[in-house]
C-alpha cells in the first residue's frame, strides 16, 4: 500500500481527504442543480470554505512541521480573540488579557521545543497562577471571580487544549522513527473529528427525532450522535494502518473517543453560546460561523486523544 | 514619494487591522465608491479613523479625507507632518475662541466644502471627540451644517463597536478584540438640519441596537 504511486502514507491520506471534498462538492453542485427551488447557499458557503480551509492545513502540513505548528498557534490566537469578544470583560483587566494572548506563543514554543514537562504545566500551572495575580493589581474586586475564572476556561479551551493537537507531531513514538509519525497522528485526529461533526451532522438531518439536550442544542439528536459515532469508528479502523501505530482495537476505540468527546465539545461551546445569546461564535468562516463553532469538537478530542496516543504508543 | 509612503503604511495598517484586531463589516456595499460623500462614525479610540480608511480599496485611498483636530493631530511637527501628509487630515480647532485667521483649522467648514466639491469623501465623527469607551455621545450640528451646503453628497452612517476595547482612549496598548463595523444606509440632505440630525440619531440608534454587544465595564 504504501507503495501505491510512490507516495508516502501521509501524502496518500491526504490526497484521499481531497478526493472526498472533491466528492462532497460535486454532491453539493448536483443538489443545486437538481433542487433549484430550495435554498442551498449556506451548503455551498459551507463547502467553498472547506476547500479553503483544507487547502491551508494541507501547505502547512506538507511544507514543515514548523508552519503547521505556526498555524495551530495562529487558530489558537483567533479563537481565543473570539472567545474574548464575545464575553464580559472589564476595562481594568485589559493588562490582563493582554498578558494572556503573550503566553500563546509562549504555549506554542514549548511545542516547538517539544519541551513536554513545559507545555503540560504552563498554562494549567503557571499561567493558573499569574493571571489572578496581574489580576488583582487593578484592586478591582468587582466582578473579580467572574473574570478570572472566564479568562482561565478560555485560555484552557482555546489554547491548552488545542496545543494538544500540535503536540502530536512532536511526540516520540515508541520503535518509530518516522518523522511523519507525528502528522499521521495529528492528520487522523483532526480528519476524524471533522468527519464526526459532518456525520452526526448528516445522521442528524437524515433520520433525527430524538434529541439528547433540546435545551442546550435542540439540533442535536441520538440518531445523529450514534449514526456520527458508528460511521466515524468504522472510518477510524479502516484508515488506522495508513498513518497510525494502531491496532484495530484500539483504531476502534479512538474512533469512538473521537466520536463522543468531539460531541461533548460540540455542544459545550453551544451552551456558552446560549447562555451569552449568540447564535454563532463569530464570522469568520462564511457558512461555518466563527472559527470557534469550526473547532469545538477539537477542543475536547485533541488532549483526550494525544494522551491516548502517549499512554499507549510513546 | 509622500503618495508612495501613504500606500505603504496603509498596506502596513491594513494588516494590523485584519490580523491583530479582525473585523465584522455588515453591508459594505453601502460604502461610497466615489466622492463627494461623507463617512460619519462614533468614536472610541485612535483605530476609528484608521479602521475606517481600511474599509476602502487602496485605490479610493487618495479620495479620504479625515476631519481630525487641530490640536491633537497637529500638536507638534512630526504628528502634524504624518497627519497631514499620511492621514491627509482637514484639521479642525475645536474651540471657536482658538480658530485663528489664515492658521491651519481656522475655517474647518470651507475646507470640508472644498474637499467635496473635489470629489472626496470625508470621515467624520460627530460625536466631537473619543469621550467615554464605547459610549455615545450626543452628536453635534456642524455635520447638518455640512449636509446643508452639499446636498448632493450622500452621508453614511457607519457605527462601530470594539475598537474602544481594543485601542481606549488614554492607553497605548493594543488589545487585540474582534469588531463590529455597521454601515447604515446612506442619507440624502433630507431639507432642513433639524430633520437631518432626527435621521442621523436615529441611524446611529438602529445600528447599535443590531446585535446584543458584550459588556464591558
């Protein structure tokens, strides 16, 4: 197999992630031509962004490991820049916030480095700490306990958590010495959590009737979440051997981690979301929304998963 | 030279603007495309004016034409070098007791009628200064006065929200915050100032009422 065309895994995993867009945009051209009634133009926004979304992971992705850990770090500032925008704030914690946005590189570099003891510890340690205590400097305790607990949970979802994901492809496999190894992981963990969302999403429109949370999100329903958690494990199994150390058991279990978390964070985001009475995150990715509502999910797969990967294979 | 030094920092800008910050523009399309017209906006921050001059191509840069004041944007000869050449100010003295004969600002109106019958497009913000953060101000007349003698330039309402968290007055360091740029429908000289300012107002109140904004305090 991994013969076929004299491509690399990798490249070949790749070149199947842009034969399905190639596919979905044909299915998604065939249904505005046959149904010219009804309006698909959010369909369509939706598919023109994810050419240019896939276009831009696949450069970083090919060209150095360096650039895609850059573009993590750049998705980790705009959706952090997000979440900061779309909270309460104070005025008087503006030092503050900006202290924030300076540990994302700070986060990044440990990266980079591929310093692991750092990179665990900064911002659920360090910056933990710090930010309470630049926080307080203002001597405004109004509010104070709302602010730095908001400040702490984006920090942690839009940055920690999302590290994760760059981590990977500085991670040592064990009796792999591969330099790819590492974006063969970090390449199924987001290609599996972005097929799981289009899945649940798909089932969901198909065949739902039952939601899980109407209250949180009403779209939501058991039969999108168990045909999404089906289809995506099934996915898992079978592309495991091209660019993983997985056996298919634990292919099968990835897959149904991948699956669940990426839901968890799906609606998690959609509960904040609620509760600030905003329908989309941002506007960043036409027919997306912003780029929170792109990587929800990924916000709660990529730890879970890296620690899987590193408890298992490093 | 001045022109291509204009080009280059706006391209600069644009970038701090597109990155750093990142903006929502509702209905650019309402943006005028050629002069004579003016740009009114409220006013939060510094990045206003140059927010503002970055929702139009590079192309209809040399048609802006910012009404800033005279005493902070000409306060000494490098500012009032970048103003006027870079920004391409009509500077203004704000305090009429100030406005001195033959002194750059002096007579800000026939400046501003000047600009227009030249085919640009002034930015103005009628709220007189940046006040408090994201707060609004009421509006002052001059604008009327303005619209009066040019009836046929159109008057676009843009408001803004995030540059004052972004950029506060007072502060020199630059938050980065997503922000919201509405553009209101333009407005013909409707026949009398008082008729225009109801419409201005009630432009302004529209848009900021367009979406539940975060608090900030």
């Amino acid at each position: 197999m991994t013969q076929l065309s004299g491509m690399t895994p990798l490249q070949l995993a790749i070149a199947g992630i842009w034969a399905i867009l190639i596919l979905a945009s044909i299915v998604v051209f065939a249904l505005k031509r046959l149904q010219p009634e009804r309006d698909h133009s959010e369909l369509v926004s939706r598919t023109v962004s994810w050419w240019g979304m896939i276009a831009l992971f696949t450069a970083a992705f090919l060209l150095s490991h360096t650039l895609s850990i850059v573009l993590f770090a750049l998705v980790s500032f705009l959706a952090f820049k997000e979440y900061l925008s779309m909270i309460p704030t104070r005025r008087a914690d503006r030092r503050v916030l900006f202290w924030a946005y300076l540990s994302i590189p700070v986060q990044y570099y440990w990266v980079a480095d591929g310093w692991y003891g750092m990179f665990a510890v900064f911002i659920p340690v360090y910056m933990f700490l710090f930010l309470p205590f630049a926080m307080l400097l203002s001597q405004q305790t109004e509010g104070f306990l709302k602010a730095v607990g908001t400040l702490n949970w984006g920090l942690m979802l839009c940055v920690f958590s999302l590290n994760h994901a760059a981590f990977l492809l500085v991670l040592p496999v064990t009796g792999n010495t591969d330099p790819q190894a590492g974006a063969g992981l970090l390449l199924y963990l987001v290609f599996l959590t972005q097929f799981n969302d289009v899945a649940q999403y798909t089932w969901g429109r198909l065949f739902g009737s039952k939601p899980i949370v109407p209250v949180v999100s009403p779209k939501k329903t058991w039969e999108g979440f168990l045909g999404g958690l089906l289809t995506t494990t099934v996915v898992a199994v079978l592309v495991a051997p091209l660019v993983t150390p997985f056996d298919w058991q634990q292919a099968a279990a990835s897959g149904l981690m991948i699956a669940a978390a990426g839901f968890i964070g799906d609606i998690t985001v959609s509960a904040v979301k609620r509760d600030l009475g905003v329908k989309d995150t941002g506007s960043l990715i036409p027919g997306h929304g912003g780029i929170m509502d792109r990587i929800d999910s990924l916000t709660f797969t990529a730890p879970l998963f890296f620690h899987f990967v590193r408890y298992f294979h490093a | 030279m001045t022109r291509g030094l204009q080009i280059l920092f706006f391209l600069a800008a644009r970038i701090v603007v597109l990155f750093v910050l990142g903006l929502n523009v509702r209905r650019r399309e309402w943006l005028p495309e050629h002069g004579p017209a003016v740009i009114v906006a409220n006013h939060n921050s510094h990045l206003d004016t140059l927010v503002l001059m970055c929702l139009l191509p590079l192309s209809k840069l040399h048609l802006l034409r910012p009404v800033a004041a005279a005493d902070y944007f000409l306060a000494n000869r490098a500012m009032a070098w970048f103003s006027l050449n870079i920004l391409r100010i009509i500077p203004i003295v704000r305090k009429p007791g100030e406005r001195k004969e033959g002194a750059p600002g002096a007579d800000p109106l026939a400046e501003c009628h000047a600009a227009l019958a030249a085919g640009e497009i002034l930015i103005l913000f009628p709220e007189g200064s940046r006040g408090e953060p994201e707060k609004m101000a009421a509006l002052k007349k001059g604008i009327a006065h303005l619209a009066e003698k040019n009836p046929d330039a159109p008057v676009v309402p843009v408001f803004t929200h995030g540059l004052g968290k972004a950029l506060p007055k007072g502060s020199f360091l630059l938050v980065p915050f997503f922000c919201d740029i509405f553009v209101g429908e333009p407005i013909r000289w409707p026949g009398d100032r008082a008729a225009f300012m109801e419409m201005l107002a009630n432009r302004f109140a529209a848009l900021a009422a367009e979406k539940a904004f975060a608090p900030w305090e």
